[in-house]
C-alpha cells in the first residue's frame, strides 16, 4: 500500500471540548474528578508518529486447532499485526469512518478511555468519522432495528464527552449481558451495522464478549461484508490474558482500590489486637484479585482457589489451614489477623459442588421432613460435609433457592461460613487444651467498590492506548484482532501497539454435542512468578506482621505510576 | 512571667531519624507511605514564632453548671487558654519536661500525628525531654505498678519513630478501651506518674476519656501533685466537638474514605441500572459520618438518625419515606440508586427500643414456646412492629444475644433489614399497581476501613498542631484543658492554637442515685447549616441523579487540601 499522508512529529491536539454539557452529565464535579478532566493521557511513541502495520507468522489455537479452523473457516490462522515505526502513514486518504463500539460485561475501571482513545484516533487520522456508541450492550446492537434510529445510541462526531473520560464506570452508555448468539440474533447485528454503513465494530469485554466478538468477525466476512471487528481485553478479574495481552483493563485500578481498604483494616487490627479481618474479594472464576492484593499488602493468610483445587483440598482441610496458623499466631499473643479469600473459594472444591448438585436434586424431588431423614439421601461424603457446616450455612443452602429451586451458590458468604467453621474448630482445640488464644472474626466484601473507581493512571494510559489502537487496526482493514497492547512494564513511549488474531486465543468446549468456540480463562498458575513470589514469603507473613498499607491510589506524585504486582513478576523481565 | 528564651524566626528543625527501626516496624513500606515520611507538616504560625499563653474569662459548664463546680472544686470555671504571638517566649528555661502520652478509644487516622506534635514541641522548646507512650490505652497507666518498669510503655527522647507517624492507626502504641473510673484506678493512675515523675499526661480520646481526662486532672490537683492532664479531642464520629473545637480529628480522613467508596459505588449503580446499594456507615451515636458523606457525594437517599428522632418516625415511617422516592424513580424508568444509613439508625427509633426492652424482659424470664403465645406478651405497639420486621430480623433478635442473654443490638445489620422491608413494601405495591419498577437491593457496611487509613493533609496537620499545641499548654502550666486548634477553614498560617476548660463542655447526668460529669456527645443540629443545606437539595437529589464521586485522598495537586462539608458550613465563614 502506498503511503497516503504523512505527518512527522506529534499530532496536533484534535480534541474540542464540547461546548457545554447538558442532560444526566450535567453536574457538578468532584476536585479530583477535575483533575482528571484536565489529565493529558500520554501516547505509546509509535502511535505519536507515522507507522505501518506488519503482519507476524500465521496463528494456530489455544487448542483442538482443526475444530477451531472449522468453526472459523475465514478467520483461522490470521496473523498477529504489529504497529510499526515508519516514515509516513499508509493509511487510505480523506477515508471517513463509521465506527461503533459497544460495552459488553461488567463494569471495570477505564472503559470510558478505550472510547476515547478511538474517538480522539478517528480525529486525528481520519477526519470527519463518526463514532457510535451502542447503549446498553450488545443489546443495543440486536434491538437497533426495533427502536427508531439512535434511540438506543450516542453518536459522536466532533464533540466527545470528555468530563466523562476518566471517571470510571460504564454510565456514558452503559453495559449488558446479552450475548449474540442465535442466527436471528446475528441477522439482527448484522442488519443494524448495514443499516448504520458501519466500517467497523469495537467490542470492549471479557472472555464470553470476545468470544462473541470474533463469531461476529466471522459472520461478516463469510458474508463479505466490510465491518470489521475488533476487541478490547476489558475484565476486573484478571482472567482474560495471554503472552500479546498482558493483562486486562479495569484489573489494575479494582485490585489497587482493594488493597487501599485491607491495608486499612490490617493497621486496624493491629490497632486493636482483637479481630481476624476475613476480607472476600471478588474474582469468582480466577483468584488473581487476591493473589495480586495479598502481594500488595501481605496478610497473614490468604485462600487462593486454583491451589485448593489443585491440592483438592477439603472445606475441612481449608479450615484447618486457617486455624492452624491462628493457634501458633496466639503462642506469640498476636491474636488479631487479615485472611483474604477469593470469591469464588468455593467452586474451586469439589466436595462442595458435589454436595450442592446432590442437595438440587433432592430438593426437587422429595420432601424435606423435619426430624431429617432426608439426610438419608445423601453420599456419605456430602452428608459429612453438610454436618460439618455452621448451622446457619446449612440453613442458607435449604431456604435460599434461585427461581428453578436451585441452592444460590454466589449468595453464599464464604467469608462467615469460615468464620464460624473457624470459631467451632477453634473451641474445639481449646477444649482440648492446645489453643488458648482469642478469637473474634469480622467479615468483608470488597467488591462493587473495585469496578467503577477512578481509573488508575495506568489503567487510564493503557485503556487510552488499547481504544486508538483498535481504531488503527479498524482503520487499516483488520478483523477478528484484539487490540493488543505490551510492553507494560516499560515506559508508556516504549509500549507496543498491536492486534493478536482472537482465534489463536481459543479452544473448544462440548456443549450439548457441539463444539463451542471459548476463550479460556487464564487462571493463577501455580507455577507462575506471581504466585511463587506469593508462596515463597507467605509462611513469613503467616506469623510475623509483614502488612503494607499502600493508601489510596495517587493521581500525581509518588507512587502514582506504580506498576501492580502480577504484571511486573509475569512481565517486567520485558522492560 | 518573665521570658525565659526568645528565637525569632521559624525553629530549627529537631527531627533526629533514628539510625535503623527495628522490631515490628522493620516493614517494607508502600511508595505512598513512604512519600509520607518525607511530607512536612505544616505549623500555624503561632506555633512557629514565639508566643505567649493569654488566658480568657473564666468559663462556666456547658449544663448545671452548680453540680459541675461541686464535682470539680478545683478545675471548675478555668478561663481558656490562647496562644498569641510575642517578641519572645515566656517559659521556663532549660526545663526538661516527663510527659506521658496515652491513646484511649476506638481508632481514628491521625493519632501517632498528634504524638509526634508533642514530641516535636519537647525537641523544639524543652531539649532534653522524654515522652512516655503508655500502650494499649489506660489500663497502660494503671497497670503500670503491676508489670515491671518499661513493660507496657514506650519511651521517647532522643529518636521518634516517624516512619509510623503519618500512616494511620494507633498501633505505635495501642489503644483500649478501659477506663480510670474508681478510686482504686485513681490511687494506680496517680502511683504511676508519681513513679515516672511525670509533669504530664496527654490524654487522646472522644467525650469518654476526655470526661475522664479531667477527673484525672482534678485527682492530681486535689492532691497538689505536679502532674498536669491535657485532652485532645478524638473520634472519626465526629461527636466531640463545640465552638472552641471545631472538630475531632479522625472525622476528615473516615468521611473521605467512605465517600470514595460511595462515589465509586454511585458511579456502578448508574452502569449497571439495576441494583439499589443500601450503605450502612460507622457513626453509633450521631449521624454526622453519613451526613458529611452524603454532602461528598450526593445520594438519592439518606437518613439521618438526629431527624428520624426528632420526628419520632417509625420503622415503617422510615421504609416508607425510603419506599416512596424509590416507587417515584420507577416513573423515570431509574431501577437503580445509592441509599446512605447511619449505623446507629435504630438506636433513634423509640420503638425499637421498647422492642428490644420488652424481648430482654420476655426472654430473661419465659420460655418461648414454638406456637408463639409468648407474643401475648409483647404490648400492642411492640407486637405490631415485630410482626412488621422481616422473618431473619425475627431470628436474629430471639437467636443472636449476648452473654447476659441481651439481644445485640449492635450486630443488627440495619442495611439488610432496610432492604427486607422495602422489598416487602414495594412487592405489596406491584400487587396494587402502584409500582410499576424492578428491586434489587445490594448491602455494604464502610466501618473498619475508615478507623485507620492515611490521615488527609487536613488530619495529618490538624493532628499535630493539637499535639504540638497541647505540650505548650502543658510546658505553661495548664491542666484540665483540651487542646484547640481553630480557624481551620482559613490557611494552616492563620489556624489559632490554645486549650479549652474541659468543665465547660460538661452536663452531668443521673447515674445510679449519683451525678456523673459527662461531654455531651455534639449530634447533628436540624437547626446547623450542615443539615439544612442537605434538606435543601435531598429532594433534587433523591429524583435526578446528581452523584459526585470524590476519588481516592490525594497527598499532593488538585483536592488534596479539600476542606470537608461540614467543617466549611459550620465554621467556614470565619475564614
């Protein structure tokens, strides 16, 4: 391709401020929220000058490749794309845009940058776009056709809402949970981006939406169509990374605002001296939240789930861990302490899920009597189990059912259920005499504080970077990439920019006899830095009081650059 | 008196790093933390120059003021105590001063601050000093006799620990809780300073211990000992405060934690669109935590315990008021909001109260039977508000007491039950046709997390102004006094220094046939300029959202000498 502009040195600023701002981004702002607003987001070098787009070797998957190929018979084996340095653009001439982008999933910290990070692209190098914001998640993409035009989206062209830039949250349009996945529903997509002459499509989610994003890559192509699609790795759980996708966005910001609370509560119990602190922490499938907040502040006990499951521990066992520590802490009169536990503890013991699938199916089925004999129906296993549990878990697990009778498992506060199975045991060894220690448990949820939190400067930059990214590979015909980012740990000037083919990300799954296409989610390896780091100092923390309070998360000044644990241990090496 | 040394200009600086720390704070610290260590703390000016003390008119008592001269004969009517500029200083020369200090209550950012103001005061103008830190809060004195010479104290001359004195937490030393209440405490007290010759005690605490710093100051003088007691007023609640003392240090930094974390949690409440977080803040007695946080950030609902009482709602008053704004939302389509609870919420509901007096009676002396013909005994009233509350609240009030059989009040999760009862109401409504929305109730409790944090700028100054202020009352000869520090909406230069009669804050109270002096606990005024400007805007806020999210604390740029709400409405006019 012949170079069609070129431009040297930095872009000059294509940002306008809109001229007033009206409706429900009508009010008045904090002072840091302020600060935010006048926040100037540094740019990796090789998006501050001309640069071409070079393709890397053919890509294969994650696993089972020749189902992947057949599920994805346009798409397989696309190459990596690399931004690179270059004397001058090679970029289509006077080429307007039509861009959409959508929000898909949970909240995470910096969402708001990706789509200014594409807006403030399309000024820059392709004047005149137009971007959409599809409202409400991909939801807003299949209903298009239904309500009238726009009613379901924003559109920005030469005005984008900057006060709302950095703030976190998803409120500029907002999220959703639908997924696109019946052929009615493809067609509907596939309507509204036609309606809309849309050139490409940005989905900013996790593993299920990107998932969704590279199925609709593929539908678009085998239908020649010109929209492309391109994703954004966007999660708070860390669990949607790869070796070209460092981390995810939103991860960062959530596990620092986390850690800012339990370094709080570490120097409170201290403080005191009476309480063991039980923080849970979300992150339900991957305990990377905890991993990396337990780097940041070492409490004296932390549950990480992907190692119970590979040590196939027991609740009991779980417990035992816990106490065990408690009692040789109390030899040494410290009889306070911070345990952080992942939310999903849980589902990462067997026994538990196997008692929860037997209790389903007895509650379907039968009468619950009263003097108990039900119990009767149960594996000798689970009714062990269930004896096992405080009283007022096994009440939970009876009384609280979803809608279809089933035990509602994420309503489960695994951090009183430990801290009563914790006080039994620990009366227990009292009793016999070799615990003679305190013991007052106080429980914690942080959670939906993390997701919406201002983001981070790092986040900010790298969310920033990933959106005018994802425009640049759009722009430049690309499909089926995720917009790729690395280099972290290095200089923000030093990151590279670029797209990994979404398919060589992904292995199937057998669902009611089909292969589905999935991402997999990357979970905390044992045999991992941050987790060896994790493992090597944790006996030490266990006993001696190791706490870090790391305060509140700093926008300027020291400390407000600080690159988070995980990435540092799985990457700075690079640097 | 005659000055005894003069120096004009700023002080030298007398801060000695000690050579290495050891011990428990042989800790890695956080980048923020250590940016900390190297933060100056600022001195109003007359702290800075030489001053003398002026004494005002003598003082009288904040209520019967006849039953306060009688119970302290020797401190009642002490005139306040004002620091004011002069050519030289009038102190005794080369006096090298024992001072204890002691903290006492529950945590509140800030404390080691305070410490090291007096400290820095004995480096600066009485070389040669030693300050006494006596650990784990008063019992730390009276146990003193008991445990050999040094066990259960710190001692500081030389080196002071800054590493710690700008982190929060009061684990340098410890609090407690216990007080120094009979004459057998008295006698230990007065053996102690007798013992370690001390010339005075600094007492940091809320209204309790400042209560009891002042019987301990009418103890020594009464037996014309040389030990002098000086408080420092203390309490993240906010609850200790008058005209003198504008506010209790702690209640800056706890507010703008909490408000970060609702700010955070507005901005997730309008992404998602679905859920209502009912967050229930630290603040037993009065309401001003979630009264200063509702300012921070703009809720669509809050209630605040001082109207609830005064208005002599109900439990029903209060879920319907909560249920009507939530009910009128429905109408603009807005499923979703941020609900903000005083911790103490039913402690201002008299028949709450009647309740739980007549379930202790109930269950001290009947046995309940299953059928419930023990209700028989409930009065009408009490019955019906019973019958209201939501089954698990039932439970909780028959199941969970304490160890003298007394329901626990305290544990009563008051955002969850909030949650049960405006379901209920709203469920009640659907079937009417009168409500139209979808419910969803999410609960947080923001407690812990505040005791202990990072103290603001705001807290890390005022706090050592109060400690560095309270050892210049000390050095004159003042007992009886609670340092004060005010003008503080103006410059940290034009704050005023000085100490206020703690007779004059005093009532007493009836206890057991006998007047007890007690500091009323200062609650949020329905006539005070902080309350009337939340009455004048909680209308707009409950119907449009008008949500601020303040952020994280900053150290340094933009908000981070943000002076909060309350303080600029109750005081700022003096600036």
């Amino acid at each position: 391709m012949a170079p069609s502009f070129a431009i040297n040195g930095a872009f000059p600023s294509a940002r306008v401020t809109p001229p007033s701002v009206t409706g429900r981004f009508a009010a008045v702002y904090s002072e840091v929220q302020n600060s935010r607003i006048d926040h100037a987001l540094p740019l990796p070098s090789v998006l501050k000058n001309p640069f071409i787009i070079v393709d890397g070797p053919q890509s294969s998957a994650a696993g089972n490749p020749e189902e992947i190929a057949k599920l994805f018979p346009n798409l397989f084996g696309q190459p990596s794309a690399a931004l690179v340095p270059s004397d001058s653009h090679a970029l289509p001439v006077n080429q307007k845009l039509k861009i959409g982008v959508v929000l898909s999933g949970g909240q995470a910290p910096g969402g708001h940058n990706v789509i200014s990070g594409i807006f403030d692209y399309l000024q820059d190098l392709a004047e005149g776009s137009t971007l959409y914001g599809f409202r409400g998640g991909p939801a807003g993409i299949m209903n298009f056709t239904y309500s009238f035009v726009y009613s379901n989206m924003v559109v920005w062209n030469k005005y984008f809402p900057f006060t709302v830039m950095l703030f976190g949250g998803f409120d500029m349009i907002r999220s959703g949970r639908d997924k696109i996945e019946t052929p009615e529903q493809f067609k509907q997509a596939e309507e509204t981006v036609q309606k809309l002459d849309l050139d490409g499509l940005v989905v900013i989610g996790g593993d299920d939406s990107n998932t969704n994003a590279c199925l609709l890559a593929e539908h678009f192509r085998s239908k020649n169509m010109k929209t492309r699609v391109i994703g954004c790795p966007k999660t708070i759980d860390g669990d949607l990374k790869c070796k070209e996708v460092p981390t995810s966005f939103g991860f960062d910001t959530a596990c620092k605002i986390y850690a800012e609370m339990i370094g709080n509560v570490m120097i409170d119990a201290r403080s005191t001296g009476k309480y063991y602190h039980f923080v849970r922490l979300m992150g339900r499938a991957a305990s990377h939240i905890t991993l990396e907040c337990a780097l940041q502040t070492h409490p004296n006990i932390t549950i990480i789930g992907e190692e119970v499951a590979a040590k196939k521990m027991t609740l009991k066992d779980v417990t035992d861990y816990i106490v065990n520590i408690i009692s040789k802490r109390a030899e040494d009169n410290y009889n306070y302490g911070v345990i952080l536990i992942p939310e999903g503890l849980i589902d990462f013991i067997p026994e538990v899920q196997h008692l929860i699938a037997e209790l389903n199916e007895i509650l379907a089925h039968d009468t619950v009597d009263e003097g108990g004999l039900w119990k009767k129906k149960l594996t000798d296993q689970s009714l062990k189990l269930f004896e096992f549990l405080p009283k007022a878990m096994q009440e939970q697990l009876m009384l609280e059912r979803d809608p279809h009778g089933n035990v509602q498992v994420a309503k489960i506060e695994t951090e009183k259920m430990l801290i009563q199975m914790v006080e039994t045991e620990l009366e227990k060894r009292k009793q016999q005499g070799s615990y003679k220690g305190g013991f007052r448990g106080q429980s914690h949820f942080f959670g939906y504080e993390g997701r919406c939190g201002l983001p981070t400067n790092f986040d900010s930059t790298y969310c920033y970077a990933l959106g005018y990214g994802a425009a640049a590979l759009l722009q430049s015909g690309k499909t089926g990439l995720i917009s790729s980012v690395g280099n972290l740990c290095a200089p923000v000037e030093e990151w590279t920019v670029g797209g990994t083919a979404l398919t060589s990300l992904m292995d199937v799954e057998r669902r009611h006899g089909k292969f589905k296409p999935v991402i997999k989610k990357a979970m905390v390896e044992l045999e991992g830095a941050p987790f060896k780091k994790f493992a090597s100092l944790r006996d030490e923390w266990a006993l001696k009081n190791r706490y870090i309070s790391p305060g509140p998360i700093q926008f300027t000044g020291r400390g407000s650059d600080a690159i988070n644990h995980t990435l540092l241990l799985e990457f700075g090496a690079q640097a």
